[in-house]
C-alpha cells in the first residue's frame, strides 16, 4: 500500500540529518508482519532472497528497455556513478553510523548499503540521471505488531534527472511497485513458513 510523504518525514529516523537534500518519491507499506526486532531478517531477504526481485513480466520488460536506453545514451557508466561523480552518502555520516554496521550490498540490483541501525537501513545507487536512496524502516503496524516500510529517495541530476524521473512514474507505479509489493510480501511469507517448520522439527 502506498503511503503519505508524512509516513517516512514524521517519524525521527537518522535518514533526515543526513539526506537532507533528497526529496521523497514514495512511500510503501511492505506487507512484512513481525516482531520488534524483525528488520535483521528483512535486509537479509533483500540481499540474500531468492525471489525476483521484478516479478512481473511488465516489470521486467521496463527494466530491459531501461538498461537498454541507458548503456545507448551512456547514462550508467561506472564514473557517473557512486564513488565516480556522485560521493557516497557515507561520506557523511556521523561518526556513530559510520563506525556501526553499513549493511549488505545488493547483487541483483545496484545498491550499495549506506548504514544499518536496529530499525533503518538505507542503500543507494546512482548514474547519470539521478542519485537514488532506498531506506527501508521497521515500524509499529498499529496493532500490536511490527512491519517493513519502504521509502525511495531521489536527488535528480540537473533537467536530464527531473525529466527522467517524471517519465518513468506512471511505470513505477503501474509495472514496477505493486508486483514488487507483493514479492517481497510472498517470500517473507515462505520464509516465515520455512522458520516455524524448523522451530517446529
């Protein structure tokens, strides 16, 4: 489910001291119920899950076409990436942050983990078009229990970035998001499964 641009900014997670001038491009609810101290086991399904990580034909079309259009136009080149033209977030991060835990690197999709707390942990990518910030937080669910949220966060590069991100919404929304909801829905699930099968033996 999608969720209010206030669902990330209200709450005082350690993202705002640091991605100050990234703006909130959505906001979901991950369909991950747990307890409080669940996020551990999330990250390690993001970087170690064996579910698609675009589980829809649609998706997956977008995201050919995408890498298409970007090795044509020469948008992901290693110079313009994270570490090339774009620093790393961790660069600026307070020494707490820095010196704690920074998380997994994906493989499936270019995302290099910043940090790591007991409920935040963010990861970021970044070419030609815009630096990217995925921060996943562990939150109350309202009814006793605990769950995922996902934020993406977006610093465009120039008219180039503003343009390509105000392109690709409608297919964010319509052949990316909601099929990656429920994936990352479906293998929490199965893994939970997979837990109480071995409790249980």
């Amino acid at each position: 489910m999608r969720l209010p641009v206030t669902a990330h900014t209200s709450r005082p997670w350690r993202i705002h001291e640091i991605a100050g001038d990234f703006q909130v491009e959505d906001v979901w609810a991950l369909p991950t119920p747990g307890g409080p101290d669940d996020l551990a086991r999330l990250v390690d399904q993001f970087a170690h899950g064996e579910g698609d990580p675009v589980p829809s034909p649609v998706g997956r079309a977008l995201f050919a076409i995408r890498w298409k259009l970007g090795a044509l136009l020469g948008w992901d080149k290693a110079e313009d990436g994270v570490g090339g033209r774009l620093p790393t977030l961790r660069d600026r991060l307070p020494a707490d942050l820095r010196e704690g835990p920074s998380g997994p690197d994906l493989t499936a999709v270019p995302f290099t983990s910043v940090y790591q707390t007991h409920d935040e942990w963010v990861a970021e990518m970044g070419n030609r078009t815009v630096h990217g910030l995925m921060h996943i937080g562990w939150v109350p669910d309202g009814a006793g229990g605990y769950r995922g949220q996902m934020t993406v966060l977006v610093k465009p590069n120039g008219r180039l970035g503003a343009l390509y991100m105000l392109g690709i919404k409608p297919f964010r929304y319509l052949g990316v998001y909601p099929a990656l909801i429920r994936g990352i829905g479906r293998e929490w699930q199965s893994r939970a499964g997979e837990r109480a099968a071995g409790s249980a033996g």
